[in-house]
C-alpha cells in the first residue's frame, strides 16, 4: 500500500498598509522655523558669526522636509513628495554651503556655483509653483514667497552685497515663514478637528477631466 505524502500547510502572512498621518505640518513647520532664521539674518539682525544659523538649516529647514516628504511618497502624493524632498536637499546644501564658507574661508572658492545652483533651483521652483496652483491657496502663497526668494538671492551671490544686498531675500523669507506657519497650522488644526478651523483657500486650477471617447 502506498503510503500517503503528508499534507503541506503553508501559511501566508500579508503585509497590510500601514497607515500613514498628514506630514505637511512637519513639513512647513521646518520650512518657517529655517526661513525665518535666515530671513532674520540677512535682514542684519545677529552679530558675528553665522555659523549658529546651520543647526536650524539643517535639522528644521532640511531634515523635518525630508522625512516628511518620504511620508508622502508613501501616501502617494507627487506634489508633498516632491516638494519636501526637493526644498530638503536645498536646504541641505545651504547648509554645507555655510559650513564651507565660515570653517574654510580661507580656501579659494567661487560662489558662482551657489549662485548658479540656485538658477536651476528657481526652474524647479516655478514648475512647483504651477503645480501648486492644483491644490490649495495657502500652498502658493508658500511657493510665490519661496520664488521670490530665490529670485533675490541669486543676484546677492552672483554680484556682491555691494551691488545687491541681502536685504530683500530676507524680507520675502519672513513672509515665506509666516505663509508656512499659517499652513502647518491649518492642516494640524484642521485635520485634527475633521472641519475647517484656519481656511487654506480652494486649489485655483482645476483640470477639466479629458473627455471619454
């Protein structure tokens, strides 16, 4: 008689989706608390050194963008993703920047390259700022504020504080830090809340659907 072949029993574990929160807060969060720093600084407002300013580009402005941009790649969602994750690299390389500049003056450089870095920079920025166009109004007012920056720091670096100061690029870094405040702040309060507590404003584009053929 045959004997029988013992029965496998396999069991399978699936891997469930983890929920994920809204990173946003985190996300603006850092963006205000960097930017005002910076925007303070190159209104004239600190003495001495501005190596105290890299902890705060590098841990708010770079790091909280980061992650919260890897958790919205994981929520599938391009714009978050994309922006936290760009502005965060940005930021990083601010930072490095700083570092190089205050710890090895002495060592010949040329910030032509910051300055055309942040050309390329401005390209991403305006292709992000339409994009945002598609969400919210608090967004645009974040990304115009972070155009405009970025539009009066290129010609700082490139030509000198003597012919353009840093002045402007700071106060336009205020306004990007109370725009990103106010966003982090509606999205928590919000969110938390299931209602709208601080408006963000309806998205002002709305593709229209292609038509069913």
């Amino acid at each position: 008689m045959a004997e029988k072949e013992p029965v496998k029993s396999e069991t399978v574990v699936k891997d469930l989706p983890m929920p994920v929160a809204e990173p946003a807060p985190l996300g603006l969060l850092g963006l205000a608390v960097a930017a005002i720093v910076l925007g303070l600084t190159d209104l004239g407002l600190f003495n001495g050194s501005k190596s105290l300013m890299i902890p705060w580009t590098i841990f708010l402005g770079a790091t909280a963008q980061i992650i919260a941009g890897i958790m919205d790649f994981k929520r599938k969602n391009i714009f978050g993703a994309t922006a936290f994750t760009g502005y965060a690299l940005l930021w990083y390389t601010v930072s490095l920047t700083l570092i190089i500049v205050i710890f090895w003056g002495g060592v010949g450089f040329d910030m032509k390259h910051y300055g055309y870095g942040m050309i390329g920079f401005l390209v991403f920025s305006i292709y992000m700022t339409i994009a945002s166009l598609m969400t919210n109004k608090a967004l645009v007012a974040i990304m115009l504020g972070i155009d405009v920056a970025l539009a009066t720091l290129i010609p700082n670096v490139l030509l000198g504080n003597a012919v353009f100061p840093p002045w402007p690029c700071g106060i336009t870094l205020i306004y990007t830090s109370a725009a990103s405040f106010y966003g982090a702040a509606g999205v928590l309060l919000n969110t938390m809340a299931g209602k709208t507590i601080l408006p963000l404003g309806k998205a002002i584009w709305v593709p229209s659907k292609p038509r069913a053929k």
